[in-house]
C-alpha cells in the first residue's frame, strides 16, 4: 500500500514567477514548485515534495553502496579540531571551515568531509588483515562555508553528501575498491536518470584513474570539462595534458631585433607586425614562494594559474608587480624574452617544443625578436601544462578536437593512498605478522546537489520533470473540479495506492483546472491522470509529463496501465 498524497492537505505554495535572487533553472524550479526554502545564503529548507526526492535519491544511493558491501554509519558533524589539526586541514581549509567553540573555549568544527575522523573510527575497530577490506559510508549533513552560494542547493554552505571510505591494506586491493565505487555511482546515476561523465580529474602526469569525477553537463555547472566527440576521453579542463609536439625539422636563421616601439601586449606587437598571436611567445613573469619563475606560453594562449600553482604546489604563486623589476635590469617589462633569462627558471608549455622558432621579447625596451629558437637560443627547464584549454584542442588520445562544455561536479571519486594512515598511523597486523599501513580511497557524491542536477537537466519550459525513481510520486491526478470528478479522482487514487503506487491527488476545491494543470505540470509527476470532462463515462487521460503525449482511456485500463 503505497501513499495518497491530498493535494488539499499538503504544504504546497507553487509561484508562478521566479524568485528575485535566483540564477539558475534549478533554483528557480524548485522554489516555484514549492520543493525547497531558502533560510539563508546556502542555506536551505526541504519541504514535503523536496525532502521525498532528497529521500528517493539517498535510497538509490544507499542501495547501491549496500549493493558492494558498504556499511553504513553516522558520524557526527560536530567535531573536535584535533584530528583536522593533526591532518593540517584545520588550517589547509580556511575560511571555508565553520568553526564554532564550546562552552569551554574548545575549538570545533562542522565536518566538511570526514577522512580524519573515518580513519580514527577504522583503527580503533580494525586491528588486522582480517578485518580488511572494509567500505564505510554515511548520508550525512556537510558543512563548508563557500564564497559563493548562489545556486540554489547546488553549491549549499550546509548540503547532503553520501561519503564513504575504503580501507585496503595493498595497491590491489585499493584499485578493486575504487573499482567496485566507479560501477556502483555508474548505476546510480543511471537510475537517477543522470546525463553524465566520467572525467579524470588529475593530470595524466600524477597518474590516471587516481581520482576521477562523475560531471553531469548543464549550463549551470561550475565546472568546464573536455569531451572529445570522436573517442571516450573526457577530462576536466584543469586535468587536460598535452604532449610535447613534434619537432618537424625547420632550420631557420639567426635570431634578430625588431624595432617594435609601444608593443608591451601581444595584441599591439602582433598588430605592429602584421603576424598571428600564435607566431609570438608570451613569457609570464610569476614569484614562486617569492623567486621570479618566467612561464612562457604561445601568444594566442592564456595562463592556467590554477594549473600552475596545482603543478608547483606546495609552494606559493603569486603574480609579479611593478615592485618585483627594480633592481632587476635583465627584466624588461613588456618586452622579456627567455632567450636573456640566465637567472630565471623558465617554464614552459609543450607547443614551446625544441626546435620550434618565435618571435618574443628582446629584454631591451621597445625591441622584439625573431627567429629565437628553442633549445637554440634558449633552454625550457620545465615543461608544464599551464595554459588554458581551448575548444578545438587536440584530444590527447586521439587529436580529435576537444569540445567544451559545461558541467556539474555529482560525485568525485579519490586514491587517496596512505596520506590519512600515516597521520594517523593506522596499521593492521598483516598476513606475516608485522604491522602492515592501510590505504584509503574516499568517494563523494552530492545527494542535494543531485537534486538540483536532475533538475537542470530535465526541466523544461513549463515546470520540473523527474524520472519515475526520484519523483515525489509515481502519479499526479487532477481532479478538474465538479464533485464526481473529485469523487473519481480519489477513488482512482486509492485504487493505484493499493497497487503500490505513489499517488499525488490535486482534490483542491475552488481551484480552478488550469491552475491545477498548470501546477501538475510545474511540479512534474511523470504521470499525470486527469478525471475531467468524460467523468460520468468512466474515462479519464492520461498524460505524459515528459513528452505531453496524451491518451483518453476507461478508469479501469488506465489503472492497469498504471500498475502493470
Ligand atoms: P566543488 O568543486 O563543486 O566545490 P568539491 O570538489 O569541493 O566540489 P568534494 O569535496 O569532492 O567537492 O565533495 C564530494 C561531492 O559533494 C561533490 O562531488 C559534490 O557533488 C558535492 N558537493 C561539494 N560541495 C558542495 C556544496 N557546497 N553543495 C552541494 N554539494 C556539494
Ligand atoms: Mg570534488
């Protein structure tokens, strides 16, 4: 028996216009629909229709990490500061953390994610090989005070997230977790009814399928992907690596000075000189834990700093002001080239490959150079991935040009190693009876945030529209008014229910049928049944929320229709 939801009973103000402050299709629907509250920036309130998809999608979720041996727990979110000081994330998070203090000055803090605390749980319960391999997990509440919650539940500053946690103690045994995740998030995002990728979310040089993230393409996401349209490579922009091109064997002559007067930008010397940006190179003067780096990038390409400063981490980038060129004579701003950098690091893209010849600065005011070739007149020390992808970049699997889109982030799925082990020293007695150090994964999904995912993906002009596994109900029906229509309505209702299915009955009196047409449709039930003008016949139609196909049939047909 499942549940008959009276539209006369339940707590539902639909709006029929877009609340003010909303930037997005899902924010904007889920308020409309009447599915979500906002109490404040980030922060949000499910109401009845809401909290039963949050529900639905947290018993997919659930389901499927049971489904691979995933035991389930709650942690608290209210936590001491010890274990995310030993960790150094106390510190590493900033101002993203939410610290609060207790009665007695004691520091705390609300979880952001819980690697620290699982892997305390896990030594104190676990204490050899034989208790290994084990996957923990929790639908619980998160806490992360970001800069800039204006999405509507997909960026909240408190959101549901499912996290869970593997703990192996080899390689193998690690990459057969990881494994086991990548499938269970591949079938819960297809029962969602998601669109999505899978997109490796670490540079090729740290190691493939590390750590990859589940994007589902929307307009609304916040994070840029590269798909290529020919083969399976699809990677977040930040995670795109090219490969050194080819040196195609050119011989050409002697570098020489141009007279390049007032060109400090790429765009005024390539003007001046009549070439294409991609003919100069542009050198970015950086301060690398406070040393001048020059990063020299083709002139039609912008710097990643993200990439950079993910490349050179632990250290600090910073970009180098006026300040930084006095006493520096071998720096002329505007006009440096790596050719005269003796006492620079220089750092470079691929497409600056050996052999390869540009036109760049000449270090002298006002002057330019050309022919400066590399590994001729001048050396890279670094190769790097540091610019921008571009639409139409090579794919790095195939040279197919790559597609940028927009997605995002559902779940992210992480190696993690033996970084939080050895913080925490969590070993087993091993097989040989020596101590053996554990190693991690820790897997994300967003739970709220998939909510507002499926929302934007599905939506259309006139309202929400869910697949059957998410939806607040299996069947919406409208009772278009008169008293025998409602009296059918209900009746039809209590029949589905008794068949197992979910049933919302819009049975409001004195609302008149287009409003409730139009609030079925906003709401978007997958089904919805209407018992209107051909009541006293015994048939009523039915509608498709998705494809507004409709069909009038008998009461009793549409019933079996419905519960077949
Ligand atoms: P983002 O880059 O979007 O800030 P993240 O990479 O910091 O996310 P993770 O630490 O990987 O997030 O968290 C796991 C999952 O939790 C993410 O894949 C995302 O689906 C979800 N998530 C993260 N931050 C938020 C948030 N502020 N609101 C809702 N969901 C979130
Ligand atoms: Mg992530």
């Amino acid at each position: 028996m499942a549940q008959v939801q009276r539209m006369s009973r339940l707590m539902i103000k639909t709006l029929r216009d877009d609340p003010a402050d909303a930037e997005t299709l899902s924010h904007k629907l889920l308020v409309r629909a009447g599915y979500v509250r906002r109490n404040a920036a980030g922060i949000w309130s499910w109401l009845p229709l809401g909290k039963k998809v949050l529900d639905n999608v947290s018993r997919v979720v659930r389901e499927e990490m049971d489904a691979i041996g995933g035991q389930e727990v709650l942690l608290p979110a209210l936590l001491p500061k010890e274990p995310y000081e030993a960790s150094g994330r106390w510190d590493e998070y900033g101002d993203l953390l939410f610290r609060v203090k207790d009665r007695k000055g004691a520091d705390h803090l609300l979880g952001p994610t819980h690697e620290e605390v699982f892997t305390q749980t896990v030594k104190d319960q676990c204490s050899s090989y034989k208790d290994l391999p084990v996957i923990l997990y929790q639908i619980q509440t998160k806490y992360r005070d970001e800069a800039r919650p204006r999405s509507g539940v997909l960026r909240g500053r408190e959101f549901q997230m499912k996290d869970s946690y593997s703990f192996d103690v080899s390689d193998e045994g690690l990459a057969a977790s990881y494994a086991l995740h990548r499938e269970a998030y591949q079938k819960i995002f297809k029962r969602l009814g998601l669109d999505y990728r899978i997109c490796s979310a670490v540079s090729g040089a740290m190691g493939g399928s590390a750590s990859e993230e589940f994007l589902a393409p929307a307009p609304a996401g916040e994070d840029t992907f590269a798909d290529c349209p020919a083969c399976d490579y699809a990677a977040n922009t930040e995670a795109v690596t090219f490969a050194l091109q080819p040196v195609d064997g050119t011989v050409h002559g002697p570098a020489e000075d141009l007279d390049t007067p007032d060109t400090p930008t790429i765009e005024t010397l390539a003007e001046h000189l009549g070439v294409p940006a991609s003919a100069t190179l542009k050198n970015l003067l950086v301060k690398v834990d406070g040393e001048i780096v020059a990063v020299g990038v083709p002139g039609d390409r912008e710097v990643d700093l993200g990439k950079l400063a993910e490349h050179l981490a632990p250290a600090q980038v910073e970009l180098v002001t006026a300040d930084d060129f006095t006493g520096r004579p071998d720096l002329v701003r505007g006009y440096v080239g790596p050719q005269g950098l003796e006492k620079v690091r220089y750092i470079a893209d691929p497409r600056v490959a050996p052999g390869t010849a540009w036109i760049t600065g000449a270090n002298k005011p006002d002057t330019h150079a050309r022919n400066v070739v590399c590994g001729r007149d001048f050396e890279v020390d670094d190769y790097l991935d540091v610019v921008v992808v571009a639409e139409g970049d090579p794919c790095p699997a195939c040279g197919t040009g790559l597609k940028l889109d927009r997605a995002i982030e559902i779940g992210h799925i992480f190696q993690l190693g033996r970084k939080y082990a050895d913080t925490f020293q969590l070993d087993v007695l091993g097989q040989q009876g020596k101590p053996v150090r554990v190693t991690m994964g820790s897997y994300g999904i967003g739970v709220s945030r998939a909510v507002a995912a499926l929302a934007e993906q599905s939506a259309d002009d006139k309202g929400l529209c869910w697949a059957r596994e998410v939806a607040p109900a299996d069947v919406h029906i409208v009772a278009a008014g008169k008293a025998a229509q409602t009296e059918l309505a209900l009746s039809v209702a209590d029949q589905l229910a008794a068949a197992g299915v979910r049933v919302l009955v819009d049975d409001r009196a004195g609302v008149s049928p287009g409003v409730k047409f139009t609030d079925a449709e906003l709401i978007g039930v997958p089904t919805i049944l209407v018992a209107g003008r051909r009541t006293a016949e015994g048939v009523v139609e039915l509608k498709d929320r998705r494809t507004g196909e409709r069909e009038e049939l008998p009461v009793a047909e549409a019933i079996a229709r419905l519960t077949a």
